[in-house]
C-alpha cells in the first residue's frame, strides 16, 4: 500500500464510496491489489475521505482528538508524577513523626505563638 495524489489506473475511483473520482483533494491509498474478489475492475482505491469516514463509523478518533487525548493523558501524567512525589514527602514526614511517638518524646511547648495576655496583666 502507498499513498497517491490522484488515482490514475482504472477505475480511477474509490472502491469505499465510488462517487469519489480520481482527484480527490485529500488523496488515496493505493492498495496494490488489482482486483477485490469477483471484481472486473483494475485497480482498488481508498480514498482518505473514505478511509476518515470508515474510522468515525469505527468510532476511532480524528487525528484533531488523538492530539487532544495525547495532551490530557500528559497533562494526567504530570499531575500524578506530582501527587506521588507529595505523597512520598507526607509518608517521610508521618515517618518521622512515628519514630518520635515511639520514643516517648513530647514537645516541651506547645507549636505557634504564645497566647497574648490582657494589658495589665503581668506574668
């Protein structure tokens, strides 16, 4: 199989939907068969128009959103390169938390800043 810009050996048509002549602007796939089988004809054709509307019948993406999934599934693979990355960086800390628990130890103050006392208080 190769691709052509026009179909030039007879028929000169596209076997998918014949009502496509030789000079389609979007080209053909020559398939190098000479015949489909119980076939007169010459040569066999596909147009590209043929060949988009046998991927949408498919269901089989357009090039247009193959690049959008390629780019989702980029973007998807960035954010969980990232979700693990914090992920592993949370279990080291919750690590080390756990081996100071272990050994009894306790903070001597409590965290943040101290409480502020009412003006004319003094301690």
């Amino acid at each position: 199989m190769r691709f052509v810009e026009r179909a030039d050996i007879r028929p000169m048509r596209c076997a998918v939907c014949p009502s496509i002549g030789q000079s389609h602007p979007e080209g053909f796939i020559d398939t190098g068969a000479e015949r489909l089988p119980a076939a007169v004809e010459q040569r066999v054709y596909v147009s590209v128009a043929a060949v988009r509307e046998l991927n949408r019948v498919l269901g089989w993406p357009t090039p247009t959103a193959h690049e959008a999934l390629q780019a989702e599934r980029d973007e998807l693979a960035k954010r969980l390169e990232d979700a693990e990355t914090d992920l592993r960086e949370t279990q080291q800390f919750m690590d080390a938390i756990d081996v100071i628990e272990s050994r009894d130890f306790r903070a001597r103050r409590k965290p943040g800043r101290p409480k502020k006392q009412p003006e004319g208080v003094q301690v």
